[in-house]
C-alpha cells in the first residue's frame, strides 16, 4: 500500500532542467530515489539502472526526457520510467513528489522503492488468428517478445531455440564464466508461461515463405503470420589438426551454457595450463575471468595488439597491459599450426603448436576465432543470403520482398545510419544492438501504423581488467585515435575519426563519457576531431533535443 516518505535533509527541491539528484529516503535502510527536473517538472525514479544496477545519478539526461545509465547505455522515459533502448528489460518505478510542512516526501510502497524497479507484468491470455513465430532465443529474441507484449500485441508468441533454454544474458558466459541458467536468465519459467508465449526446443530445418511455415529437426511444422528471425551467430572453430572439434577432448568454444559447463568441469579445481587461441573480445575476456581463478593462462593472437582490428593498437596495448598485470601471457603475431595429444591421455589435448616452432603446454583450448550468422536453414531457401551468410533488410529490419518477415541481430546486414554510415550495410555482433533491433521490429507489429524505426547508436561493453565502454561504429574504417587521459590508470577517452567525424568512442574509468557521445551522435552533434584535438569536453556540450539519424 502506498504511503509517503521523507526525503533526508531536503527543504525543498533546487534543480535546474536536466539536472539529477539521489535522495534518501528515512526510515528505509538504503532507500533512495533519483530527483530529475525534466521541463520544469521534477520527477521521481528509481535511482539505479534495472540492468546491472548502475547509478542513474552518473547517467545522462537529454531535453527530449531520456535518461542514459552510463554503463551499457540502457535508457528509460523520465517521465514514465519505461525502458527506451536496451539492455535493461524492467522499467524503473515511479514516485509522486509532494512538497508539505518544509520537508519534501515521495508516495510508494516500499518494496518499489527498494527494489529499484517496477516488476514488467506482461499476463496475458493469446488469442485471434495472428501468430508470431520467432527463430532463436538470443538477445534479439528477448527484445522482440517482451516489446510485443508490452507493446499491447495479444496474438499468439512462439519461440524456437536450439539451445534448450529460455532467453539468458550471454554476456555472463565470456566476462564471468556463469553456467548456472538460474543465474543467467532473465526471466522466470512462469513470466513467459503468464505472458502466453511459448518457449520450444528445437531446431528449424527449413521456411517456406511462401506456405508461412517453418520445419523443424523433430518433425514438427509451425505456421506463422510474422516471422522474426533471430538465430543468432555459430561460433567458428580452426580446421586445423587436433583443434577440429571432437577430435580431442578439453578443446572448447564458447557461445552457450553448455560449452561454459564444459570448460568449467575441464577447469576443476583450477590451476590448469589453459590456451586461449583469439585475442578478440570472447578470447580476452574468458582469459581475464580464467586467471581470476589462479590458472596459468596464454592467449595467442594474430594482430600486434589484442583487438587492434577494432580498437586501434594504442588501445589494444592498454587491454593487453591489464590483463598482463593479472598474469596472463601474450604470443602476438602469431599462428597456430596444431594442437597435439596429451601424453599421459591421448584422448585429450597436450599442447598447441605455432608456426614459428613454438610449443605451449594445454590441458585446455578455448578457440575464439569470431562466430558466422547461424542461417544454414536459409541457404536453399527463397531468400538470397550476403556472401557472409547473413541476410539483408531494410531500416524497419523486414526482409525486402519477403512480407511479413524480419530479420536481427548477429544475421541481419542493416543499413547504418550512425556517423560516416549514410546507410551502408553493415551487420554489428553487439547484445545491444540484437536487443533494440528486436524491440524495434515489436514496435513495427504491434503497431504497424507507428513512425519508422527509432534510431539507436551502436553500444558494447567488455571486461578487460577493467571496464571498457564503446558506441558508434567505425563503418569505414577510422585514420586516427584520439587517447585523452591516462591510460596507465586505466582512465581514459579514445575518440575513433575518419577525416573531422568522429565515427566511435571508447572509455575506461570515465563514465558518462560514452553515454554522453551516444547521445550526440545520435544528433549529429558530436564535437569534430580538431575540436577534440583542441580539448573540447564533450560532457559540456549541450544535447539537444532534435534526432538528426
């Protein structure tokens, strides 16, 4: 039952439009709220992101009424608390604001206000003739479902996942090395059961666009009205002798829970010799949970720096230090020519061998060698796959000349309309950008008379000793890097350029930096690189209030 609440040391409320405030709350043990003044109105929220529970006071506020947590770049409707954009799933809970007798109070009930949420109640009873068939169970997966149910749609919700499991963070698998899908999944078995949608597992075999159904491996067919392709990435393994996968035990990829259980049985009791063959963000990341756990841990990599490919080799030196500090070892430029057999269990693996003659000992191999778009089922199909294997659709993610059919996340190649993008195709392997993707295609069912797709820019995150923020897209490359700070800390701001734009921006230990950028870019209004160059601190740009995407 609702009931009002002081807020400790507050008289009144002294805040200018887009500014924040965390209050406590008396007589609730760690009770706060965030006060924002939005318009002229001073709003009361929930003061932590419904993600991973980062605080909404480091956040950003945009003239529109957005608020961007300034970890993952999850924003919710000041005014209403709802999510906008990904990865936060549950809104935040809102309190009215009642000014009495020189104190200032809110109305709620306590749980809402320690909770830091409003539970997202999605009950409801399918029915009618209208049938969406969603293929996968990823992060796509999740924006696309809950957008629709939240979205007011009440036909019928199928979902067919190969995995065996009702939609969970991946990140957790790579960054922490979570096998427990209790602690993974977003949602409980009975929220969807509730919410009418059904979860099935099974793996599809074919669509016939043409009859609206989709086959799958058991036998069974599903018929659809809408059919949203969501399957996801397969991740790559090395065709080279002993690193086939099979072909010796203890040589591992990761991309579900089951290859985590693996890896984590593997690993036992710790202290294992491991070889992570990729200095990508899957390579690096498992390496940085695995010598957490007091392994012995050695990435071999092909480029200079780790991840140079994408963050330039001045950053990829700062990732490569951090880890180093946690005591992993580094052969770069390198290449792998085998893995050999155990001597004491020829069933598993021993070693890996480079090019160069040098041989590492390995009770395990972890490969992360990047991940191709899982759409074997597509290939003798009515839609003509990139030669990636990936499938093309437009701005509203719909598949050209295909009705009723759309496509997301890690499979979909999408017209990009960040920075330097002027709509070229690109296809981005980013949770963030599945999930929005998936929530942008609900919006486009549920209310197929809605304005075109809402524009998002591009955000990821890793864990790399420290925590790595990154927006935008370096669609065409980028000529320079901009690295502002002290990298050695690890804080800093690297601004990614191609010519005066600047097309990406990376931060360690300088939140709202990456938030702040997002939202610019979003605007066209993101400072040139001379302007960087000469020192402009791009939080004390103004954001205003007109999307230019």
């Amino acid at each position: 039952m609702a009931q009002e609440f002081k807020l400790k040391d507050l008289s009144t409320i002294d805040l200018k439009n887009g500014q924040k405030l965390e209050a406590e709350v008396e007589g609730i043990e760690e009770g706060k709220v965030l006060l924002v003044k939005l318009k002229d109105e001073v709003h009361a929220l929930s003061p932590k992101c419904t993600h991973y529970g980062a605080p909404l006071k480091l956040g950003v506020v945009t003239g529109e009424g957005r608020l961007t947590c300034a970890w993952h770049g999850a924003c919710f409707n000041v005014a209403t608390g709802d999510v906008e954009d990904a990865p936060a799933l549950d809104p935040l809970a809102k309190f009215e604001i009642i000014q009495k007798n020189g104190g200032v109070y809110i109305k709620g009930d306590k749980e809402g206000i320690t909770s830091s949420r409003r539970s997202l109640n999605l009950r409801c009873q399918a029915q009618g003739q209208e049938k969406v068939l969603v293929i996968g169970g990823g992060s796509g997966t999740v924006g696309a479902i809950e957008g629709l149910r939240a979205g007011g749609y009440t036909g019928h919700i199928t979902v067919i996942s190969k995995e065996g499991y009702r939609p969970y963070d991946r990140t957790k698998l790579s960054k922490a090395l979570l096998a427990d899908i209790s602690k993974v999944a977003w949602r409980s078995p009975d929220f969807y059961k509730d919410a009418s949608i059904d979860i099935f597992e099974d793996e599809v075999t074919k669509v016939d666009f043409s009859g609206k159904k989709v086959s799958v491996k058991s036998g069974k067919t599903y018929d659809y009205t809408k059919l949203v392709i969501a399957s996801g990435g397969t991740p790559k393994s090395l065709p080279l002798p002993g690193l086939k996968l099979g072909e010796l035990k203890n040589v591992f990829l990761l991309r579900s829970v089951p290859d985590v259980q693996g890896i984590v049985d593997a690993v036992g009791d710790n202290g294992k010799k491991i070889v992570v063959i990729g200095s990508s963000f899957i390579g690096m990341e498992v390496a940085n949970a695995l010598v957490q756990k007091k392994n012995d841990v050695t990435v071999i990599g092909m480029e200079k720096q780790p991840m140079d490919r994408i963050m330039g080799e001045k950053v990829g030196k700062i990732f490569r230090g951090l880890i180093e500090k946690s005591g992993v070892k580094f052969h770069m430029e390198a290449s792998v020519d085998k893995a050999t057999p155990s001597k004491s269990d020829p069933s598993k693996v021993g070693a890996v061998h480079l090019k160069d003659g040098t041989t590492l000992e390995a009770e395990i191999v972890i490969e992360g060698v990047g991940v191709g778009p899982a759409t074997e089922f597509l290939k003798d199909s009515e839609i003509q796959l990139e030669k990636d294997g990936s499938v093309r659709v437009d701005e509203s993610f719909a598949v050209p000349g295909h009705k009723d059919v759309f496509a997301i996340g890690d499979i979909a190649t999408h017209p990009y309309h960040g920075p330097n993008g002027n709509g070229a195709p690109v296809r981005i392997e980013h949770w963030n950008v599945a999930q929005n993707q998936g929530r942008s295609v609900a919006n486009s069912i549920a209310r197929p008379n809605a304005a075109r797709p809402k524009p998002f820019i591009p955000i990821f995150w890793s864990a790399l000793g420290s925590q790595l923020r990154y927006c935008g897209h370096t669609v065409g490359g980028y000529d320079d890097v901009i690295l502002s700070g002290e990298p050695e800390k690890p804080s800093w701001v690297a601004y990614y350029t191609k010519g005066e734009t600047v097309v990406a921006v990376a931060s360690m230990m300088k939140d709202p930096y990456m938030a702040q950028a997002a939202e610019l870019m979003r605007r066209g209004k993101m400072p040139s690189k001379s302007e960087i160059a000469k020192g402009v601190d791009i939080l004390e740009v103004s954001i205003p209030s007109e999307i230019k995407m």
